[in-house]
C-alpha cells in the first residue's frame, strides 16, 4: 500500500493519533566563568545523577541533561523542559553557566573533562566505568558534543486501527515491531534532510580540533574553524564516530527486530586487540567494561534508535527482543543557540510529521549499496548541505538536494493532513530552507557571528549569558520547582538503597553482567 492510499484511509482515525507520546532529552555543558568546562561536581541541589529522573548527567559530570517525561503534546512538553531549565539556572552556581548549544567551549585538553560519576553502587560504578571506556578508546574530547533526543511513539489505540489496513496475520506485537523498524529504516535513508534543516553546529573552537586528525575545516578567525556550507558539524567526520566498529564489520543492521538485535550483540561480544591493548585493568582499577568492540550497545552511536521500556534487572537489548519496542529515540538533532531552549514548537510539529512520514512511507530492506549511499549523503550533508547544486546519491542515481528535498518535504505536509493544519502550516514554512539554505540555522549563526565579528566562543558565550539573564528574571513555576526539589530528595534516597542493597562485588557483578549476552 502506497503512501497516499495510507493517508486517505487513515484520515477517519487520525483522532487516534493524538495519544502519541513524545519527550525530549538536552544535554549542555556546565562551564565556568573563564570559559572551560567547570570542573565542580554535579550540583547537590539537583539530586544524584544516577536516579533522578528529569536532571541527570551524560559523560561528564559537567555534562547535564535534562529529560522530560512522555507527554501527548507539544505545548507541554516544552513548559516542561523550560520549567526545568529555569530551575537549573537557578540553582547554578554564579560562577557556572549552560552552553546553549552543541560544540563544546573551550577544552584546556582532555584531563579537565570530568568523567560522570554515579556513586559506589554496582550499577553506579558500571556507568563511570562505562564512560571511562570511552574516554580511553575514542577521547573525552568527542564526548563534550551535546545534541537533543527526540523521542516518539505511537498510541496503543493508533497500532491497533492501523493494523486492520493491512489485514495482517501477525500478532500485534509484531506488527509493531516490524512497522517501527520500517520507521527507524526510513529515518535513516531520509535522515539526511533533519541536519540540513535544523543542523546548528557550522563552526567549532579551535580547542576543540587540537591534536586531532585531519580535517577539511577552514579558519574563520584566530580562534575557530568551520565550514562555509556546513549544517552540522557535530554529525560529520569530526563528531560522534564508530571507525573502530565500521572497520570490524559490525554495523546496525535495521532490516528487523532480530538483525538489530544481533548486530548489536555482536560487537558486545566481538574482541578487538587495539582496546585489549588498553586492557580491562590498569593498576587493579577498570579502564572499560571490556575489550570487545562495544562495551554496551550504547557505545554503538546512531542517529536512531528502537527502544524497549526498560526492565528490572534485564538488558536493553533483552527487554527488545522480550517486550519489543516502545518508542523510537531520533538523535541527530543540535542544539539550535538561536532559540533559548536549543528547539521550539515548530521544529516539534515538523518531527511529528517526519516521524508519520517514515512509518507511512514504503520501507523496503536496505542494502549494502544503499548504506553505502546512506553514509555518503550523511557526511555530504554535514559538511556541504548548503552547498549550490549539491548532488546527492538516490538509488543509484545523482539527484539535486533541492529536488529530493522538494520531494520529501511534498510528502512530509502530506502525512501533516492527518495531524492538525498547525502541523500543515509549520512544515510549509520549514520546507522554505530547502529552496533558500539562507533560511538554516546553520547559514543564520554564521552570519550573525561574521555581523559581530565573533568567533565560535565569544558568540556563544554572549548567547549563554543573555539566556541566563532571560531565564532568571521570568516568574518561577512554583509548583514545577517544588516538583523537582522533592524529585531531587527522593534520587538521593534511591541511589543510598541500591548501594546498600549490594551483596556482590563488583567483578561478580561485572561477570554475571555480560555472563549471558
């Protein structure tokens, strides 16, 4: 069934797509009144990091995020995460602020990246060391770059309705399954047009880049480096990368629940003699979780993810295979500094769509030559997405940016018919910056700084402290603020039971862990 016969059968039901739950995860580094990453512990006025479920920290413990919960709508999820970023402005130290967007501030080398630290329980203990992993294989450098995720789902009620078009002879549990690894198959030949659109990182610190390996950035002035048509640079060869994973041969396989699955535990179990080179012990204290290719399915980065609801006591692959997935975690999107919460509503009603558009939209296997198209187009876009008459590779064919793009966005106001015409007015609007790349975010931040004649830094830096200006002088949500104090009291509660509840070391832990995988 084609995408338009999916859409007119649909448009009796599309009330059953206003249970759709969604949430937002934004991380942003604390920095220090000098410009470096601050090197204080995570504040004891937010709770502890491993518990708590709204204010936790990523790698380091100077990187926070913020998580807001499942909601249907739009409206309250952003009141949500606003409340919560006014209550970490403040409760900041006066000397701290929040980096307000995706590339990193100043890095005075990698010593003064604090790693994230969860406490002497277990499970804390397997979360530092996890992180310490990755500062010892990849470099905590690369582990500063802070994104937003954006996670769906589709309403119980929705999956049960849109089953009967298909007249399947699957369960329904299957059928979900099936559908939402279509889903993420097409965020990921598609995925290309989200960085173009709302990629926000065209320019870095030149700290950021020291000692790295080649690059084809340019100088912009004595203190950054970026590139003339990039969109973000956070998803291209200088961000997040697998180049250890990609040369093993172990890549995310989306072609179903069982291949996705298996490609992940693969690299779980596969070894690798740089990282056995590291080694599991270095002076009777951990340097990873492991020597294999992928400490934990995490390490594996992607721009998306199925997810389960997590388990007591199982694995997040376990819980897949198990229960099967509950959302989708779209993770390539930046942080925008021109918008004080780094997204707006718009930008949320667009990914509503998007997200509609890639489960409607026919989702066939994707080959080897297709992924190779895939990364091709990927690292193109990243780097050159402005680029005048940029080719991009559509099976097996050259095709204009701007002719794709036309495409994808007809199709995407098209799956917006079923969701409101505030979805149909905003992805209009937003289909504008295929035509007119001076509409980008990207192409915005990079005139505002040549007007200021600003590098990265100080560019930035004056948006952080306008935002924290901004944040403390509106109203306090008392009720919201009152939320989180009691959230904070109870993640510090949780985290001394787990620790006391131990019964095992931490190598029986470690053991019995990956015992099983």
């Amino acid at each position: 069934m084609q995408l338009q016969e999916k859409i007119q059968q649909l448009k009796p039901y599309n009330r059953l797509l206003k249970g759709n739950l969604m949430g937002l995860e934004k991380e942003g580094l604390r920095v220090s009144r000098e410009g470096g990453i601050s090197q204080a512990p995570h504040p004891q006025t937010f709770g502890c990091a491993l518990t708590h479920p709204n204010i936790t920290t990523d790698f380091s413990e100077s990187l926070i995020e913020l998580v807001t919960p499942p909601l249907d709508n739009s409206v309250e999820m952003l009141s949500f995460l606003e409340d919560t970023q006014h209550y970490l402005y403040y409760h900041l130290p006066k000397d701290q602020n929040f980096w307000p967007t995706s590339m990193p501030c100043v890095i005075r080398g990698e010593t003064t990246i604090p790693i994230a630290q969860y406490g002497t329980s277990n499970q804390g203990m397997m979360r530092t060391i996890y992180r310490q992993g990755l500062a010892n294989r990849y470099g905590s450098v690369m582990q500063t770059i802070a994104g937003i995720h954006f996670n769906y789902s589709f309403s119980h009620e929705f999956w049960q309705q849109y089953q009967t078009l298909f007249t399947s002879t699957e369960t329904l549990r299957s059928f979900i399954d099936n559908s939402y690894m279509g889903l993420t198959r097409n965020i990921v030949r598609y995925g290309w047009i989200i960085p173009y659109l709302f990629g926000a990182s065209p320019a870095v610190c030149k700290s950021f880049l020291k000692g790295y390996h080649a690059h084809s950035l340019i100088e912009f002035n004595e203190s950054t480096l970026y590139e003339p048509h990039a969109t973000s640079l956070r998803m291209g060869d200088i961000g997040y990368q697998n180049l250890a994973e990609d040369e093993a041969g172990v890549k995310a396989n989306y072609n179903s629940l069982g291949h996705y699955v298996n490609s992940l535990k693969a690299g779980i179990q596969t070894a690798c003699f740089e990282y056995e080179m590291i080694g599991l012990k270095r002076h009777r204290k951990y340097q990873q979780l492991n020597t294999n290719i992928l400490q934990i399915e995490n390490e594996y980065y992607a721009s998306v993810r199925p997810k389960p609801l997590l388990e007591p006591d199982k694995k997040p692959l376990d819980a897949l295979s198990s229960s099967g997935i509950s959302y989708v975690e779209l993770r390539s999107i930046d942080i925008n500094p021109l918008l004080p919460l780094g997204i707006d509503k718009a930008q949320i009603y667009f990914l509503e769509a998007f997200m509609l558009f890639c489960l409607l939209e026919p989702s066939c296997a994707i080959s080897t030559s297709e992924q190779f198209e895939i990364d091709t187009n990927d690292q193109l876009v990243a780097h050159e997405g402005r680029k005048p008459k940029l080719m991009l590779m559509h099976r097996g064919t050259q095709t204009s940016l701007q002719k794709w793009g036309n495409d994808i966005m007809t199709k995407i106001e098209q799956c917006a018919t079923l969701l409101s015409e505030s979805h149909q007015v905003f992805v209009r609007d937003i289909a504008c910056r295929i035509n007119n790349p001076n509409l980008t975010p990207s192409a915005i931040t990079l005139s505002q700084m040549k007007e200021r004649n600003q590098g990265f830094f100080d560019y930035t830096d004056s948006l952080s402290k306008q935002y924290r200006s901004d944040f403390l002088s509106n109203t306090i949500n008392q009720e919201h603020f009152d939320y989180l104090d009691h959230q904070a009291k109870v993640s510090c509660k949780k985290q001394q039971q787990i620790e006391a509840s131990d019964l095992v070391s931490f190598d029986t832990f470690l053991t019995e862990y990956f015992k099983n995988t």
